[in-house]
C-alpha cells in the first residue's frame, strides 16, 4: 500500500509541473487581426450637379429675389375686350376647362420647373419653377370652382349631410355627436365652419360678367406660362427669364387675393380638398 502511494504522490508531482509549465509559457507572436476589406462603394466621389434635390430651403432664401417687371404685371391684369362671353356656368367650364388643358400640356412636357431644372445657367433659382407650376394649378382649380360656385358652394353628398346636421343639430349638439364618435376635435370644426360656410354662400349671386374678368386676366397667366416652358435659355437672355417668370409668380399669387372671385374660391378651398367640393349632383 506504501509503494502505492508513493506511485501515486510521484504521479501528481509530475503532471503538476506539466501544467505550470504550459501555463507560464511565453506566447506566440501573431500578426494583428486583418479586417475584411471593405469596398467604397457607398462613398460618391464624383462632383454632384447642383439641384433641387440637394439645394436646401435655407440656400433658397439666401439668393437675391427675382426683379419684378411692373408694366409686365400689369399687363396680365389687363382684361381683354376680345374674350368670349360667360353667360352661364356651363360657357364658364367649358372656358376654364380650355385653360386647365394648356395647363396640362405644359406640365406634361415637365413644367417650368423642368426648365429651371435643366438649364444650368438658371438651375439656381429651380424653387421658382416649382412655385410656379404648383400656383398655375391652384389658380386653374380654383377657375374651375368658381364657374360652379356663383349661386352657392357645391356641395356633394358628403357636404350636404354636413350642412343638414348644423341646421338641426347646431354647432354645439353637432360637435358632441362627433366627439362621441372618436373624431378628432379639429376636423369637426373644420366640418362646422365648412357648413356654416355653405350656408352662408347660398347668399351669392356673382355675375358671370365677373367671371369673365376673372377668366380673362388668368387667360393672360397661362400664356405666358406656356411661353416660359417654350423658351430656349441661356447666359445671355436669362436675366429677361428670371424677370418675366418672378413678375408671372407675383402676378399670380397677388391674383388670389386681389381678384374677389379668386379669393373666394381660394377661402372656399382651402376648407377642404378640391375632391371633396366637387358637386356629384345638384
């Protein structure tokens, strides 16, 4: 039993100082950990074209304003003598449904943005293409509106229950009722002042004589809008182009406040999208 335990004593002693040694052993030299390489093809080297795309709303506001040409805006406010006559909603339809094709056909041709976008000389100013063609559409719906609009708002089904539930229930009952049912307190009231707003303009009687001025002077818009998309542009003339599509802009957002009928199909608008003023039946 002796010599056996002693065997075993021998045994541990060894395999002991197998082990220090492996662990006090100098380590190995390696080469640093070499990451995957990794491709810059995310990284866009190449000199960017400046645009609308990356020019900023900050950078727009930086640049001079474009001149306005007076004599020019007064023109496009003059009322041609030579303009057909409007004698009832449907020739001013079909009057305003003529302008909103040469609207549609410029646009289709990429507005006048397009040819602020396109032409480097003017690429700068692009903020003013795209106010142009998004004001041009406002001014062309909003004839459009007005044709409908001279005895009254249209109202479509929609509208008309808006309209039956004021009258009977009344501002306060008619909120209630629609809280009750989850919608948000701001929507209600833009319904309620919608519907006092139709019932306010059952009151209207615009003459189509007016709106034959009104049709006119826009005549005169899109115009100059169909000859703006038209014009070849370059370092020499562009100073003229910045001018008459600056004064066009002015002339047409002055439009939707000084010119009654505009303004009110504008104010009408602005309550609801042009959708949802669309009369499906009278």
């Amino acid at each position: 039993m002796f010599k056996i335990r002693c065997l075993q004593i021998i045994l541990c002693v060894v395999l002991t100082g197998i082990f220090v040694s492996g662990c006090s052993a100098e380590p190995v030299d390696e080469a640093p950990l070499q990451m995957p390489f990794k491709e810059n093809t995310w990284v866009r080297k190449e000199t960017l074209t400046r645009s609308s795309a990356d020019i900023s709303e900050t950078s727009y506001e930086t640049l001079p304003a474009l001149p306005v040409d007076g004599s020019l805006a007064k023109k496009l406010k003059t009322i041609s003598t030579s303009s057909p006559e409007v004698k009832n909603e449907q020739d001013c339809l079909d009057q305003a449904s003529a302008l909103d094709k040469r609207r549609t056909d410029v646009q289709k041709r990429g507005g006048v943005w397009h040819i602020f976008e396109s032409v480097k000389e003017i690429r700068e100013y692009t903020n003013y293409g795209m106010q142009l063609d998004s004001q041009m559409n406002r001014l062309v719906h909003s004839l459009k509106h007005l044709c409908r609009a001279t005895k009254g708002m249209p109202l479509n089904g929609w509208g008309r229950e808006k309209v039956e539930q004021l009258q009977k229930l009344g501002k306060e009952k008619m909120r209630q009722k629609y809280l009750a049912l989850g919608d948000a307190k701001g929507d209600i009231d833009l319904w309620i002042k919608y519907a006092e707003l139709a019932i306010e303009s059952k009151k209207r009687n615009i003459p189509f004589s007016q709106v034959r001025e009104s049709i006119s002077r826009s005549e005169n818009m899109v115009t100059l809008y169909e000859q703006l998309s038209l014009r070849k542009v370059d370092e020499i003339n562009k100073q003229i182009y910045y001018s008459d599509a600056s004064t066009l802009l002015s002339a047409i957002n002055d439009s939707f406040k000084s010119d009654p009928n505009i303004a009110m199909a504008i104010e009408d608008e602005n309550l609801l999208s042009h959708t949802d003023l669309e009369a499906d039946s009278a």
